[in-house]
C-alpha cells in the first residue's frame, strides 16, 4: 500500500494514460525508437511553442492592462504549471514506451 496513492486512483489513472498514448502512437505507426524519437522532438517543440505563446500573451495583457497584472500573471502562472505538469506526464509516458520499445528490439 503506497500512502501517497492509497486507493490506486492515481496509479490507474497514470496506466490508463500511458495505455491511451501507447495505442495512438502504434496507429500512427510509431513502432521503433527513432520515429519515437521524432515524436519526443516534436512534443517538445511544441511545448515551448505553447510556453512562449502564454508568456507573450501574458505579457501584452499586463501592458494593455496595467490594473490587472497582478491578476493576468497569476492566471498565467496557473496555466503555466498545467502545461508544465501535462508536458511532464507525457514524456514520462513516452520515456516508458522507449524503454518498452528497447525490450522487445
């Protein structure tokens, strides 16, 4: 019994995501180490696109409202911290299909 996952709830919620992601990346033919690794450049690609673009938003919506920056840098921060957390997630779950993908080669 874990004490930070004494139900399990997070533990199947983690398996069934990695599940959902391995199925998407085997239909689209994601089956050896190097395409997966294409996929890790793009997520990542992806993800610092994503982080520039809320930053800059962020930032503009300070300068056009000053009143409200305090306001606009907290919404920022929270947004921030979910992608973070989402991105994180994800390239654990496709460290674990590399990993997968080793065994079996």
């Amino acid at each position: 019994m874990n004490l930070n996952d004494p139900f399990g709830r997070v533990a199947r919620k983690n398996r069934r995501g990695y599940q959902a992601l391995r199925a998407q990346l085997q239909e689209a033919g994601v089956t050896d180490v190097q395409a997966l690794s294409g996929v890790v450049r793009q997520s990542r690609q992806s993800m610092t696109r994503l982080v520039a673009g809320l930053l800059g938003v962020a930032a503009v919506a300070a300068l056009i409202f000053p009143g409200l920056a305090t306001a606009v840098s907290l919404v920022a921060a929270m947004l921030l911290i979910g992608v973070i957390a989402s991105y994180l997630q994800v390239r654990a779950h496709l460290n674990r299909y590399r990993n997968e993908l080793e065994r079996h080669d």
